[in-house]
C-alpha cells in the first residue's frame, strides 16, 4: 500500500489535550463474517489521496458522531450498517490548515447495501483480520483496528437511557410516576432517536414512570412497536430486588435483536456497577446526567465493553 511523505504526515498523532479540535468526524471498522466463520474488514481506497484507510467522514450540522459513523460509512461504502463498540478517537492536524480534527470510530457490522465506486472511494476491499493491518496506510487506522481485535467483533449491543429531564420534582403536582418530559426533555428526545437507531435498535424497553416512557417513545413511533413496561428496572423495583432486576437486564441483552432500556438514576449506576463488577470489568467514569446513553456489549452473557454517551450524545472518554 502506498505510504509517501504526504500522506503520512497527514495523519500525526496529536496529544496536547489542552487544544479543542474544531473538526469533528466519525468513521467505523466496517466487517463481517464468511461462512467460515473467518472475519473480515473493509478498507477503502480514496483516489484524492491514493490511500486506503478506514471508511470516515465529517460531521453535518446537527448530527451526533454516531449518526455521522453511519452515514459516512454508507456514503463511502454502499453499506448500511448498525453500530456496535466504541473503538476510540484520534485527533490529527488537517494538512495545510490550522485546525485540529477528531474522528471517533465505532465497530460497524453491514445490514444490507452494495459498493458502487463514488467520487470519494473507488474501490474497496475486504481483508481477513490477520491481513488487513498491512493494507492500511495510516499508524492511526491501524491503532483503531488493534482497538477492534482487542475483544470479540460478534457481540449483543444492549442500550440502556436515563430519562431526559422532566423538571423539578417539587413543581409538579401530581403523583411522581405521572410526572411528564419538560420541553428540553422531549427535544432531547427525539435527538436521541437518532442515535439509538444508529446502533441498530430494535426494540423499546421502560420502566413505568411517564418520563421514562416519553424519553424512548419517539423511538418506538419510528419503528412502529410498543413500549414493553419493565417494573423490575424502576427505582422502586430495583430498590426492592436489585439481583432481580440484574438478571432481567441480562436476559434483554439477545445477540438477534438490539434492545432499548430506559430508566432512571438511581438504577442505572447500581445496576451497571453490579454487573460489571460480576464479569470483572471496570466501568469508565460518567457521571449518568439525564439523557445520556450506555452502550453495552456482551458475548455469551458476559458484559464485555461499556461505553457512555453524555447527555450531548458525544462519548465520554476524555
């Protein structure tokens, strides 16, 4: 694979957190798996720079990185996919511009789609993981594909939302179950959608309380499905039986279909405290405002990765 001068310097690590990137994108480490069982990635070929890298593109007005992760690789692979693992960011000086660009990367598995060559790429390739390493032609791709290789590429994504905000507490009248979204709230939540959708969503989960329902009930109107209640997962169910409850979220977690589980905030840390410290995993930090996200993924019932979107719905991971 070609590696000159121009191309490599295009792609320098950059590690002075002090400096903000103003460039924001989003790309995936796009695979699948042959009959074989073999699995393979994707790399792409852009004719303006004669390189083969991994599919990425920038930011549009108003999107999330994960949005952007899909629909870039889409429009520079033919694929739709759903998203999986966060796989981690780079951030790089763009040539010839004082500016400073981040890509965050996410494990991206096809769901349908063909490549067609386009004015970006031109062509692409599918390499088995013990080859693809050489084939890419940047030391940051390759950081993010070793990210990838580190666990299991086949896993179950289980999304898991605090509700978005709902105002105050002592300003409603009502019973507190009955307490609604307030107008930041349901924006919120149809930002959310989105999102959740990215990852392949495709089934709604709530605990009762009204604010829970309304923050995944945009969601289950683009899909067309219902909102399954889930008492074991609020406040009060978990309160009185939180095994309980942890063995309900384990089962949700199905390698056939992407689940959705809103809740609330004196259930998801505990909760996902327990069952990381049951499959020894440590837990990034986060500190779980209204509206954030958790995307888990577990292979044969162990919770092997959790990641944290923050309540921007950008990842948690500085």
């Amino acid at each position: 694979m070609s590696r000159s001068g121009a191309q490599a310097s295009e792609h320098i690590w950059f590690s002075d957190r002090r400096v903000t990137p103003n460039v924001l994108a989003a790309g995936g480490v796009v695979w699948r798996q042959r009959p074989d069982r073999t699995v393979e990635v994707a790399v792409v070929h852009r004719p303006k720079y004669d390189d083969w890298s991994l599919p990425k593109g920038k930011l549009v007005a108003g999107e999330t990185p994960m949005v952007a992760a899909v629909r870039e690789v889409r429009e520079e692979t033919g694929l739709s996919c759903r998203l999986g693992r966060y796989l981690g960011h780079v951030t790089y000086p763009v040539t010839g511009h004082r500016k400073l660009k981040r890509v965050d990367y996410w494990s991206a598995q096809p769901t349908g789609g063909q490549f067609a060559a386009n004015p970006e790429v031109d062509e692409l390739r599918w390499y088995p993981v013990d080859q693809v390493m050489d084939q890419l032609s940047y030391p940051m791709d390759r950081h993010i594909l070793r990210n990838f290789l580190r666990l299991p590429p086949e896993t179950a994504t289980l999304l898991v939302v605090r509700h978005a905000k709902a105002g105050r507490r002592n300003h409603f009248a009502g019973p507190d179950w009955q307490r609604p979204l307030d107008k930041a709230g349901r924006a919120r939540a149809e930002v959310l959608t989105a999102s959740l959708r990215a990852f392949g969503a495709a089934e709604v989960h709530s605990a009762p309380p009204l604010r829970c329902r309304q923050t995944v009930a945009p969601l289950a109107r683009e899909l067309g499905i219902g909102i399954v209640l889930e008492p074991q997962l609020s406040e009060t169910g978990y309160a009185e039986a939180p095994q309980a409850a942890l063995a309900r979220a384990r089962y949700l977690a199905s390698p056939d279909r992407v689940r959705v589980i809103c809740s609330q905030g004196k259930v998801i840390p505990d909760l996902l405290h327990r069952w990381a410290e049951n499959d020894g995993l440590t837990l990034p930090p986060a500190r779980n405002h209204k509206g954030s996200l958790w995307v888990l993924s577990i292979t044969n019932g162990r919770l092997m990765a959790a990641d944290h979107v923050d309540r921007a719905l950008h990842v948690d991971n500085d």
